[in-house]
C-alpha cells in the first residue's frame, strides 16, 4: 500500500450531470453520470502549490487526510470550463483567465468543522478526543508547510472538515513563504517555534482560541483543559510523524506539482528531526512541565494511544 492517498484519478468530465456552487464563484461540486461527486476550484494562489500541499497532507502516517486536489489536466480544461459555464456568469468565466488556477478534487461528505457539532454530540467520547488530537497534528502539519489559512495565523475552521465518523479531512491548504525561505537555509525563528511546539503540554493560545471558536458554535467541549491537553498531544505527535517522514519521497512527492520546491522538504524536516533530538536530549526549551511535577515517573513522549485508550479510530 502506498504511503499517501493521493490516488484520485482523472473524472471523465464529458459525463457532468450538474454542477452546484459550493462558496461563490470559486468552489463547485459537479455530480457525474453514475452518481460520482468532484469538486471544481479555483485557487486563491496555485494551483501547483495546492496541490503539492495536499499531496503531502495525503501521507497517511501524518494522520490529517488531506483530500487530494489536483490541477486540472490541460486536455479536461475545455469541458471543466464548460462545465462551470452552466453555474458561472460569463464575466466570470473570463475572469477566471489563466485556466492554470483550477484544480479538482473527490467530493467527501464533510462538513466544515464548526457545522458539524451534531455529528459530535453523537460521537462516542474517544472519537471527540481522536478529533482533538487530529487537530494537533494538523496545526504541526501547517507549520511544516507554512499553510497560513487554517491553524497558524488565528484560526479557520472552514478549512477543516469533518464527516460522519467525526474523522478530519484537511482542505485548501498550500506551501507559504517559509518553504521557498527554507530553501536558503532554515531560520531561527521556526527553530524556536518548533521547541516551543514540541514543549507544549497544555494551554497555548492556538488551542484556546480554538476552543473558545468551538464553544461559540455549540460544541460541548467539557473540561477546555483536557481539550487543550489532546491538541497538544496531536501537535507533538504530528511533529514527531513529520520528523520521521522520508525524505526523498516527500520531495519527488512535492516536485510533481511544484518543480524545485521539492528541495527545500529534506532541510524542513531535518529541522523537526533535530528539534526532536533536542527535546529528548534534554536540552532546555520553552514551557516543558518539570520533572519533580511528574512524580518519579519517567518523562516519555506520549502517543496518540495516551489519549484515546488504545483506541485510534
Ligand atoms: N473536496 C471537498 N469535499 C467536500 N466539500 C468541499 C471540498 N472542497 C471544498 N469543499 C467545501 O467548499 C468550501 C470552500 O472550499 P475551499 O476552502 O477549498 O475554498 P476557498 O476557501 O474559497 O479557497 P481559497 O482559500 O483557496 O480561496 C469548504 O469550506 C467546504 O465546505
Ligand atoms: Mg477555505
């Protein structure tokens, strides 16, 4: 089995039943003869960079499902316009300009996140905490990738989805600014985000934030301590699953969409590796519990399985 999902192929666009406006003129759903459902959008930055994005968050070890998004082939590009000429005014069909911008992707019955707290009032208490930790890993998966529009720079839950088994399923996001730096070396200052990250046992302000969003919509999160607690755990376990990553696959992986920003994956993720290392090597960083609060017990990382009882999903 391969290691990432990205494995969407190619719809026969000639057999578009209808198409549907999922948000403006920029995300459509197109329902296929025989009940298949796609979804067509325009990207608000490349499509190449979103795609590579969701490549990377396919890697079923990160523990996030991006849903793969994939440039529209230039042989598909006349029906997929054609398509989008039913639901879209005219003017904006021509505003859309450089065809370069649209990408395909499998519809997945999801909700955004703050929509779906009836799913959650449903879920048993271990998926609600399986929920929380995915969360972590996605915000460690945003910093691996500088995705700004989701976890980093406050917080948009547009861009998580959830569907009936309360399982996250990551959208839109793609490499920022801090992949391309990275190609001239790693600043200091995602060495010091990442120690920071990697120390957190509790409350940071990402999770509080979260929480509070989360209250606002409905959602019966209980003890917000505990909440905070299984958003840490994922981030630190998605740090660890990014540090472990290969990293050459990661980088052809990335190249396919985005030629030569491939490269810059192995220097990133020797940066987590390393900021691992330090962790474990004891090396002071950040707001880690002390040792005498611990009783005795001996300090190790914990894993998804600390949170959900053994239970993943
Ligand atoms: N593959 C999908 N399956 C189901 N629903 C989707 C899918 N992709 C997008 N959606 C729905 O469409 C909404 C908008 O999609 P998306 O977030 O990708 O676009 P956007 O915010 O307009 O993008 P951008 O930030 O690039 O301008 C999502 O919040 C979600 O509700
Ligand atoms: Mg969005």
């Amino acid at each position: 089995m391969s290691a990432h999902g990205s494995s969407a192929c190619v719809p026969d666009w000639r057999t578009i039943e209808s198409v549907r406006a999922l948000k403006g003129d920029r995300v459509f759903q197109l329902l296929l003869r025989g009940g298949v459902r796609y979804v067509l959008k325009r990207s608000g930055t490349s499509s190449g960079m979103e795609a590579a994005a969701a490549a990377v968050g396919t890697i079923r070890s990160l523990g996030i499902n991006a849903i793969p998004a994939l440039p529209v082939p230039r042989r598909a590009r006349s029906c997929a316009f054609a398509a989008l000429g039913v639901v879209v005014a005219p003017h904006v069909l021509d505003s859309i300009g450089s065809d370069d911008e649209l990408l395909f992707l499998p519809f997945v019955d999801a909700l955004p996140l703050q929509d779906a707290v009836e799913t959650y009032l449903r879920a048993s208490r271990w998926r609600r905490r399986a929920l929380h930790v995915a969360i972590g890993r996605l915000w460690a998966f945003d910093v691996f990738i500088d995705n700004s529009d989701r976890l980093l720079k406050g917080v948009n839950l547009d861009n998580i989805l959830v569907d009936q088994a309360l399982h996250l399923h990551a959208i839109d996001q793609t490499l920022g600014g801090d992949v391309i730096a990275a190609l001239s070396g790693v600043s200091d200052r995602l060495r010091r985000r990442l120690d920071r990250m990697i120390a957190v046992e509790g409350r940071t302000s990402i999770s509080i934030d979260l929480a509070d969003q989360l209250k606002r919509a409905g959602f019966p999160l209980g003890n917000e301590d505990a909440f905070c607690r299984d958003v840490a755990v994922g981030l630190i376990n998605g740090v660890r699953a990014i540090a472990t990553l290969a990293a050459d696959e990661v980088r052809e992986l990335v190249d396919e969409y985005s030629p030569g920003l491939g490269s810059a994956f192995p220097i990133l993720i020797r940066e987590f590796r390393q900021a691992v290392q330090r962790s474990e090597s004891g090396v002071p960083n950040g707001v880690r519990t002390r040792v005498a609060a611990v009783k005795g017990r001996c300090p190790r990382p914990l894993d998804d399985g600390d949170v959900l009882g053994g239970q993943l999903w």
